[in-house]
C-alpha cells in the first residue's frame, strides 16, 4: 500500500517504536485468527487486510483499555463469510455471481458490501486473454522442449 508520508501514518509511528512489542504480537495473533477463521477468503488478501483494519481500529485510532482491563476486539463472521455466501449462492461468474478477484477488490476499495467489479467476457475473447496471461509460461516451455 502507498501510505502517506504523514505524522499519524501507522507504518512510520511503528518504525519510530511507539508501539510497545506486546501490542505488535498482539496484532500478529490477530491477524492469524482472521486467517484462520475466514477460510477460503485467505485468497483474497486485501479483503482479509480491510477487515483486519476494521477490526483493530474501530474507531480509526487504536485506543488502550483502561487499566487492568484487556483489549479486546469483535469479528464479525458474517461480514468476513460474507463473499463465500454470495459466491456459494451464485457460483457463475459470468452471469453475475462474484468470484475472489471480486472480493479482492472490494477489500482494495474499503467497501463494506461485496459486490462485482470486474465483468468477465462471455466469447471466445477469453482465450486471447489466458493465452496472454499465460505467455511467459508458454514461451519457458517452448525454450525447454527446443533445448531437449
């Protein structure tokens, strides 16, 4: 992510060690359990970002507890299942269902709702685009069998 170069930027208050250690282990076990409990969802990567975000800073700041008291934080399964739902209820899609690019975006665009970004061509136009997406693999293959 492109973050601003700004005073209360996360990334630069955490390489200045304003962060106590304990907090930083407790960010990472957080992460995991998100990992951990979204399943499938863990192929779409800025999704699982997003949520964590929102997770760990639900007020934008990360605010201590009182003393004594732990921190706690809510996950909230049904948002984090929320794009298995949708692709389990309409798994095709090229007639409107949403796949993990889909719900890759979403996360992308801070949008609390899943819903279609990309619309996939329906013709033969499809090949053209695997076989370009896959060309570097094909040509590492012709360089091998010309090379045996």
């Amino acid at each position: 992510h492109a973050w601003p170069l700004s005073p209360e930027n996360k990334l630069l208050s955490m390489m200045k060690g304003q962060r106590p250690p304990y907090q930083l282990f407790m960010d990472a076990l957080l992460l995991r359990l998100l990992e951990s409990l979204s399943e499938h969802i863990i192929h779409a990567p800025e999704y699982i970002c997003m949520t964590f975000h929102r997770v760990r800073y639900p007020t934008r700041v990360a605010v201590p507890p009182k003393e004594g008291e732990p921190w706690t934080f809510d996950i909230d399964m049904k948002a984090l299942q929320q794009g298995i739902d949708m692709m389990n209820a309409k798994p095709n899609p090229y007639h409107g269902g949403i796949n993990f690019d889909d719900i890759n975006d979403c996360g992308l665009y801070n949008r609390q709702k899943i819903s279609k970004t990309f619309k996939e061509a329906p013709s033969l136009l499809v090949i053209v685009d695997v076989l370009s997406n896959f060309s570097p693999v094909f040509t590492v293959k012709m360089w091998v069998f010309m090379a045996a």
